[in-house]
C-alpha cells in the first residue's frame, strides 16, 4: 500500500497518506489552471479585421477575451513591403478597435493584437490579413468637391487647381496639388497641349489625371476639374 500512496507527517504527532493518482491529478490541474491564466484567459479569439480604409489610414477591429476584463490591449503593426520592425501601440482604455493614421498611401500592413491587464500580457492574436491603404486618387478625392447633379453610382469630384492665363498669348497654365515651400525639391509633371479651341484638351488632361491618380474602372468616382475652369475659351 505504501508504494501507492505519499505520507505526510505533521509535529511527529499524525501521518496522513494520500493516493498517488490524486497527488498527479493535483499537480495536472494546477499546471493547468497556471496555463489557463497567463495564456487562455487573456488569449483573443481569431485575428483582427480591418473595418475602414483610407489613402491614410485604417481602422482595425478584433474580439475581445470571453475569461477577462483587459485593462488595454497592445496592437502590433507592420510594414510588409519594407519588412520594417514591428510597431507597437498601447491604447489607453479598454475599446477593441483603433485607426491608426498617418501612413504612405498604397502600401500593404499586417496587424497582431495583445490583450493585456496591469499585471499581465496575453498571448498575441494571430495576423489580421493584409491591410493596403487607398491609392493617391483617395486623397485628391477626400480635398475634392462633389460636382452637384453627377449621378450617385459615378460621383465626379472637382479637384482644386491654381490657375493662371495669359490673356495675350492665351495660354493657360493648371497647376493641380498643393506648391511645395521653397525649400522643398521641386517635383511634379508637366503636359504642354497646344491646340485649337474645344478639341477636347480639357476632357484629355482629365483622363491623364484620373490615369496618373490611380482611379481605376471599378471605382465610384471620377476625378474632374471644376465648370469655371471647363467653361473658360482657352
């Protein structure tokens, strides 16, 4: 009997003897609710999903734990393209969605989420799919106006240009986009189109525009310059 079972003595006073199978048992299932709390208690089910995209941004949603009240969670950004480093942003409260904002346009990210307490981390979710911010004709549309009377399923958006003529060599020059300072590197494109008057010079430039802008043809929207600009002679 004593092969099977562990005695516990006490002053010298009482033994006690406890099953070998009960002893085990104990043990399994303190390692086990040990594993329990620091893994599955915190741990977030599935990955997190992306719910908004802008040309600069993103917003991102995931699950929060079913054991445990996260007092914030750790989220883990990277750059695919570039294979930078993991970013990580702490939030401060207990919301199971972030945007994260100022970043390049057009370029593909992965996210992981940490849920977190303040005394322990929780293991990291697994990588949400990969998230791409919206092409340069995103952000030319967000400072665009809505042209009044284009249809809902094709919007055309005025894009802000600066103009400038020269009454006596009726030239005009559209410079589209904001000038850079004078310190910055000058860098942009220029089209000369020399032509007669309404032979399409202005429908041709829009096109190269929504060309170079990335708008593609399962998109919404079309990218246009504005009527005063379109009813001017030259």
């Amino acid at each position: 009997m004593m092969e099977n079972t562990f005695e516990f003595i006490f002053n010298s006073c009482f033994t006690f003897s406890i099953p070998v199978w009960v002893l085990l048992i104990g043990v399994i299932l303190a390692c086990w609710l040990l594993y329990w709390d620091k893994n599955f208690r915190l741990r977030i089910k599935g990955k997190p999903k992306c719910v908004a995209t802008t040309h600069n941004s993103f917003t991102i949603a995931w699950e929060k734990p079913t054991f445990a009240v996260p007092s914030h969670y750790m989220v883990y950004v990277e750059n695919i393209p570039e294979h930078e480093p993991w970013d990580c942003i702490t939030t401060s409260d207990r919301a199971c969605s972030l945007k994260i904002e100022y970043l390049p346009i057009n370029t593909t990210f992965v996210v992981k989420v940490r849920a977190c307490t303040d005394t322990e981390h929780g293991p990291v979710s697994d990588e949400s799919s990969p998230i791409t911010t919206r092409n340069l004709a995103y952000k030319m549309k967000d400072v665009s106006t809505l042209r009044s009377g284009t249809t809902d399923k094709l919007s055309v958006y005025d894009v802000p240009v600066h103009v400038e003529r020269d009454e006596q060599l009726k030239i005009r020059t559209v410079m589209i986009g904001e000038s850079p300072d004078e310190d910055q590197n000058q860098s942009f494109k220029c089209v000369l189109m020399v032509s007669t008057p309404h032979s399409g010079k202005t429908t041709l430039l829009q096109g190269i525009m929504n060309f170079i802008a990335g708008v593609s043809y399962s998109d919404d929207f079309r990218l246009g310059f504005g009527q005063e600009l379109l009813n001017k002679i030259f």
